[in-house]
C-alpha cells in the first residue's frame, strides 16, 4: 500500500544497536523517553505514548521499529497520515543521540514500497 505524501519524501532512521529482536529495539528507543515521562509527571500509561514528545511533533506513539538485519533497524512512522519529513527525523535522530540507545544512527529516505507497521 502506498502511502499519503502531501509533503514530500518520506524519512525514516536507520540504527545500528546490540538488540537481537523489534521487541528489544523498541524497548531501547521508548524506555529513556517514558522514564523522563515518569520522572516528570509522576506516573505513565499507555495512552500516554501520544504525549511523551521525542522530537518537535514526533510523539513517541507515532514511531515504530522494524528489523532489517542483524543489529539493524528502521525507525519510522507507523501512521500513513505523518509520515516523518526529513527535519523531524533530524530531531530524532538527535533525541536518540542523546539517550545513547544505539551504536549508529542515520537519517535516510524512506523507500515507497517499504511494508507498513503493524
């Protein structure tokens, strides 16, 4: 299925971390956000993945991982309708730089065909 591109080119992140599996990537990208979350706001849950922001109008709620290799992963929207532009994955790319989750981290076009997140 292709998706909705109003405004341009689609980009996602390409990282590089020590996660055998999505489920441990996904772990390593959400769990330095949500315990700031909890940190700052006393309690989470899971509702609250729309409103813990990673980056300028990136939610955390909004990014889904997928593994593309050993040790590699993509990082992209999993809702057609916002799709990341390139600025907003620059800001998420340097959140993640920040919280040190993965080895390397790269901004990239997204590839039309790519499959969707479940």
């Amino acid at each position: 299925m292709k998706r909705a591109m109003s405004k341009g080119r689609e980009y996602c992140l390409i990282v590089e971390g020590a996660y055998l599996t999505e489920s441990e990537a996904e772990h390593a990208l959400r769990d330095p956000f949500i315990e700031d979350w909890v940190e700052q706001t006393g309690r989470f849950r899971i509702h609250n993945m729309g409103d813990i922001e990673v980056a300028p109008g990136v939610a955390l709620g909004l990014l889904g991982v997928r593994r593309l290799d050993d040790r590699l992963f993509e990082i992209a929207s999993n809702d057609p309708e916002r799709p990341l532009t390139e600025q907003k994955a620059r800001g998420v790319r340097e959140a993640l730089l920040r919280q040190d989750m993965f080895d390397e981290i790269s901004v990239e076009p997204r590839e039309e065909d790519e499959e969707e997140f479940d």
